[in-house]
C-alpha cells in the first residue's frame, strides 16, 4: 500500500481528495492547522485505511521539519506528496494591497510548499521513487486584474513544478501540477475574509468545479502507471474559458 502526505486535508480539495485516495486504499497522512477537522477526517476514514495526522502551519519552518522527519515508523514512507495547502487573501488592485495578505500569499502558498517539499524529499531521492503534486491555479497561467499577489504566488507554483521536475528527473521522481479553475470550496471565504455573502457571488450563474472533480483528477494521476507523468494539467468548468470570462445566468 502507497502513504500520501496531503498538505491542506481539513477542507476544499485536500479534504476530498483525502477521502478519493482512500477508496483507491492509499494511506494517508492528513496536514493542516484545524485539529478538530483533521480528527473527524481521520475517524471517517480509519475504517478504510491508515490514517495520520499532522497539525501545522506550513509557514512554520520547524513544525514541519520536526513533524515530517519524525514521522511513526509506518507513515515514514510517503510515496505520494499532494502540496495543495494555499489561498488567496484579498483581492485589491497593487497599490492598496494589503502587506499582511502579501506575506500570507509568498508564506504560504510558495514558501510553505518549498518547507514541506524539502523535508518529503530526502527519503524520495532515497528510494528512487516518489510522485509530487503540485496544486497551482489558473492564476499561475494568467493574471487577472486585482489578483497580482495571489497570481505571482502561484505563477511562482508553476515555475516551482517545473524546477523540481528538472532537478528530481535523475531520481526517477515524478513531478506534475493541477491548475484548476473556478472551485466551489471555502477558497472565497477566505479570499473576502468571511464574507460568506460575497463569497458566495463567485459561484452564482453557472456551474463551477466541486473539490471532487479535482480529486477525481488526482487519483487518476497517481493511478498511471510509473513511466506517465501528468506534468502539466489546466482543469476548467465548461462555463470558464479563462481567468476572466465566465459565462454566467444570471437575471
Ligand atoms: P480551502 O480554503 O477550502 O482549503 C485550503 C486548505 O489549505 C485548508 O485545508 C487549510 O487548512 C489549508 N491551509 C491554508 N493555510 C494554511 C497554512 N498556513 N498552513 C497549513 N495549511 C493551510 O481552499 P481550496 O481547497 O480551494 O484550496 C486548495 C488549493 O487549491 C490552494 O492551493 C488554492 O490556491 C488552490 N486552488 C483553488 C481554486 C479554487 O477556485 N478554489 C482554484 C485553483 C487553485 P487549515 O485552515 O486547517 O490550515
Ligand atoms: C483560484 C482560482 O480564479 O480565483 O486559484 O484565481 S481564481
């Protein structure tokens, strides 16, 4: 049986994609900062296969050394690393952008993902083996306007996959990225700070991604065989053609 170590399981597409891969009996290790809902996670899916849990922020250099490198016995195997933890905070034009929204952007969505990355590698490089998911976003293939940060972090995803599927090519590791569209999850709760009402709009007049099709997604690229690799994989709902033309019903 295969472990993935999915960073941001407590909600959206981590937490769906946690609950495809168990039906796929690949064990898992659960990371995020709310305890309660990685303990639920776990209670739902221990019937089906083992199940860990790590409570961290990944912006927490330490936390995650110390967490990964410390791993049970029978989790310190990660064969499959799912880098999805991330959001977008605000959306405001550069010159009133907000410097803490800023560092939560760089800190989390690319810093955090290099810490966790770095602290999974060692014993991927070891082994030969391994298969690394990068979750980056249409906002790393575009930039819309007022989206600035949130894009260059994920533009910075990109670029991230792309370096890593260079750097790790001779250790027979498989490097690829998802870069969704438009997916209904808590993203636009966080994006507008809890205005669940604003939030809300993002999705009205058509039909957006659920977290489960972009889990459905990410089992079918860790299913194929070893010699494919995924690379590089643009996922819209039909109503999307690109960051800013989406064709909504709406009287
Ligand atoms: P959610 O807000 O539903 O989930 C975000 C997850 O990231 C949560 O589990 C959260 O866990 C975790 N997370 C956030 N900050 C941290 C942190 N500092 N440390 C550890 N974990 C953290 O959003 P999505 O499921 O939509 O987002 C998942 C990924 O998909 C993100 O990288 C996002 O950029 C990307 N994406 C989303 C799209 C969308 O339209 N929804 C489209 C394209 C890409 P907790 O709060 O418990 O720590
Ligand atoms: C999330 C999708 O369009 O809000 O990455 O940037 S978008």
């Amino acid at each position: 049986m295969k472990t993935a170590l999915i960073t941001g399981a407590t909600s959206g597409i981590g937490r769906s994609t946690a609950i495809e891969l168990a039906k796929h009996n690949i064990n898992l290790i659960l990371c995020g900062r709310r305890q309660h809902r990685l303990d639920a996670l776990q209670n739902e899916l221990s019937t089906t296969v083992n199940v860990h849990t790590l409570c961290f922020d990944v912006r927490d250099k330490d936390a995650v050394f110390s967490t990964i490198e410390n791993l049970p016995e029978a989790f310190s195997t990660i064969d499959i690393l799912i880098n999805n933890a991330g959001n977008a905070h605000g959306l405001s034009p550069i010159q009133t952008g907000d410097l803490d929204d800023w560092d939560a952007m760089m800190d989390i969505n690319v810093k955090g993902l290099l810490y966790v990355s770095k602290a999974v590698l060692p014993k991927m490089i070891a082994a030969q083996s391994g298969h690394i998911i990068n979750i980056g976003s249409i906002a790393g293939k575009e930039v819309y306007p007022n989206g600035n940060i949130y894009c260059a972090s994920k533009h910075a995803v990109d670029a991230i996959n792309k370096g890593m599927r260079i750097d790790l090519n001779p250790y027979g590791i498989r490097v690829g990225a998802i870069h969704p569209g438009l997916v209904e999850t808590e993203f636009s709760n966080v994006r507008f700070k809890g205005n669940d009402q604003k939030a809300a709009t993002v999705y009205n007049g058509f039909d957006p991604l659920t977290p489960e099709d972009i889990a459905d997604i990410i089992a079918f690229v860790v299913t194929r065989p070893y010699h494919v690799n995924i690379a590089d994989l643009i996922v819209f709902p039909t109503a999307q053609a690109n960051s800013t033309i989406v064709n909504k019903k709406i009287n």
